[in-house]
C-alpha cells in the first residue's frame, strides 16, 4: 500500500463516527431547504396579490357618500313653523303666571316692547317679569316657562335679595317670545307694526 492511501486508511479509521453525522446532517439541511423553499414562494405570491390589491384600491378610492342638504327654503320653513302665531300674546302671558302660582312665585304686573324684525320676518315680544321667591322655585319657573312655551327665549336674569337672612329672592326675568305673522311664507307681504311697549 502506498503512503497515500495508507495515510488516506488511517485518517478514516481516527474519524469514525464523524463521517455518518456528516452525511445525515447533509441530508437533512437538502430536506430543510427542499421544505422551506416551496412555502417561501407560496408566501412570496400571497404578498404581492397582496401589494397588488392594496394598489388597486388606492388607485380607485371610494366614492364618497353624498347627503342630500336641506335647503335654505326648507330651514326658513322650520324656523317659521317653530315660532308662535301673531297675534296670540295672550296665550302665553296666561302661562307665564300660571307656572308662576304652580312654583309658588309672587309675579308682578310686567312690562313688555313688541318689535317687529323686518329682516327675519318675525315678531318679538320683550318681556320683563319680576318675580319673588326662592332661587331654586324661579330655577324651576324658567325652566318650566321654557318647556311650555318652545317659541321664547330667556335673555336675562337680575336677582336682588333684601338681606342675608331673607330666603327670598327678587329678580326680574327678562325673556323675548318669537312670533310669525298671519302667513309666514316666504312669497307673503307680513304686516308692518311699529314698536310698542306696554305693561302686562
């Protein structure tokens, strides 16, 4: 046997075991990458027809969702219909001191300035109350006015108490009722009055 393949014999010998391991661990990386390379392209093809679907949609955005708008003929038509009827200023002065005996409130005579807007079409009646009693039944007198009559306002509030210990409380309530004239369309000629004030 010549040197070589004796050195080549004995070299084989003092390896052993190794060259089995070497073999299986040849084979099982060809096994892993034969695995592994399939599912790396069926992932590769899912994310471009990803790519590709999110293009698409950007490309082509929704359409907006168009909401038909009220038109300003339809909000003055609300407004209208909101207000009280000129001229029935009776009907709420009635309430006025009715809620005001219901919350046991000493109303006094008030007094009142009726205008006419000509800009807006409308009336408004400016009324000053004063009123005596606790600060929780005038609380409970506006709002109750407020609810019974949707057309007025409350504009104002001015309290005055005659001293520390009195548990009442003097205050003038300043609202201001809205009215429409007799036909309050829009094509209508509304009547023409001249500011007024009065007591009530």
């Amino acid at each position: 046997m010549n040197p070589l393949a004796l050195r080549l014999h004995i070299g084989l010998i003092r390896m052993g075991w190794m060259i089995p391991a070497v073999v299986v661990l040849a084979v099982i990386s060809v096994a892993l990458f034969a695995w592994w390379l399939p599912s790396e392209r069926v992932a590769l093809k899912h994310a471009k027809t990803e790519f590709a679907k999110a293009s698409a949609e950007l490309s082509h955005p929704p359409s907006k969702v168009v909401v038909p708008q009220a038109t300003s003929t339809h909000h003055l038509a609300v407004f209208y219909r909101a207000l009280g009827r000129y001229p029935e200023i009776e009907t709420p002065i009635s309430t006025f001191f009715q809620i005001a005996g219901d919350t046991a409130l000493a109303l006094k005579q008030g007094d009142y300035q009726a205008v006419y807007e000509r800009a807006g079409r409308y009336y408004a009646y400016r009324i000053t109350l004063p009123v005596r009693g606790s600060y929780s039944n005038i609380r409970k007198f506006c709002d109750q006015a407020l609810t019974a009559i949707p057309y007025a306002a409350l504009d104002g509030l001015q309290f005055k108490r005659a001293s520390i210990s009195d548990p009442n409380i003097e205050a003038k309530l300043q609202f201001t009722l809205y009215f429409g004239g007799q036909s309050p369309t829009l094509d209508s000629t509304p009547p023409t009055p001249s500011a007024t004030e009065g007591t009530l």
